[in-house]
C-alpha cells in the first residue's frame, strides 16, 4: 500500500481487503460437485412439499441441463396448499406414499429436460436426498451415469443395489465444504 495515498484511498483500500478476506473466509470456492449440490439446495427452495424439501440438478460436462424439485405435478394444488392427502394426513416417514401427489425432484429433472428436447444421457444427477427405488428405475433408463447425493435414505440398500447392477456410479457427497442451506431454509 501506498503511504502516500489519501485517507479516503486508503480506507478504500482496507475496505477490499476486508471485504476479500471475509468473502474468502465465510464463502470458499466450492468444487464442482459442491457447487452443483448448492445448485440442488437452491432447487429444493422451490418445493411446495410439506413433508421434506428436495432438489435435483443434472449435469454434462459441468453445464447444468436441467433442475427439478419435489412438488405436485402442474395444474394441481399445491401440497403446501392442501393438495396432498398424505401430507395433510400427518402420517408416518415411508407410509402411504400411494396417496403422495408429489413428483419427485429427480423424475422432475428429468421431465423438464424431456419436455425442453434436452438431452441427459450420459449425464451426472446431483440431488439433495438418496433417490427411491421409483426415481432409480427413472435415472437408469435415462441413461444418466452418475449420481451424487447429499442426504441418506431408508431406500438407500434398494437403490444401490439397482444402480450396481445397472453400471451407474452411485456416490455420497461427505462433508461438502459449502452450502446455501443456512440461507435459503429457515
């Protein structure tokens, strides 16, 4: 720094210093499968399920194609309006999904990436939750080839084994160094 400079130089300059450090220190550069699971997590915001917020990104070539997230299909009440009988049913984790009106945010992902022409195949599918056995038979013939997931499921056994047998990678993120959830989930 120059000591010749004006003070109102050289607060500006102290200013992006700080400004710098904290930016660096409290928001680090995330890799790439952190930024695309922040990308899901920002997703997820726009659910209207009132059971659990799920989002989904797919990926190629690290260029996102398509996101979805959990939510009744278009045209249909809202869950977080009362459109979903077993979300309005209070009902137990895992019991009467049969009654669930709510599109999963993987098959959303897929489905807006169908209806827009876009090509998935080959891709990489981040999502915030462990997919179902339902949204695993979905992602195989989607041809996507890998899956990154944040949260853990009761269906995780299911899923894995079909993703094994299928030939598509199936990994967890541990311990992601970055996150928006703190933000944008209250």
């Amino acid at each position: 720094m120059n000591n010749s400079a004006t003070y109102e130089k050289l607060e500006a300059k102290i200013t992006e210093i700080v400004a710098r450090e904290l930016f660096n220190h409290f928001l680090p550069r995330p890799d790439w499968d952190e930024y695309f699971m922040m990308m899901a997590e920002v997703a997820a915001t726009r659910s209207n399920c009132i059971k659990r917020r799920v989002g989904a990104v797919i990926v190629h070539n690290k260029q996102i194609l398509s996101t979805g997230y959990n939510g009744t299909p278009k045209g249909i009440k809202n869950c977080s309006d009362g459109g979903c009988p077993r979300c309005g049913g209070g009902g137990a984790s895992g019991a009467g999904l049969d009654e669930c009106l709510c599109v999963h945010a993987e098959e959303n992902s897929i489905v807006q990436a169908a209806a827009h022409g876009v090509p998935i195949r080959g891709g990489t599918l981040y999502c915030t939750l462990c997919p179902c056995s339902y949204c695993a038979k979905s992602i195989i013939n989607a041809g996507i080839e890998e899956v990154v997931y944040g949260g853990a499921y009761a269906m995780d056994v299911v899923t894995r084994k079909l993703f094994k047998e299928a030939g598509v990678v199936f990994r967890k993120l541990e311990n992601p160094g970055v996150s928006v959830r703190p933000v944008f989930h209250r």
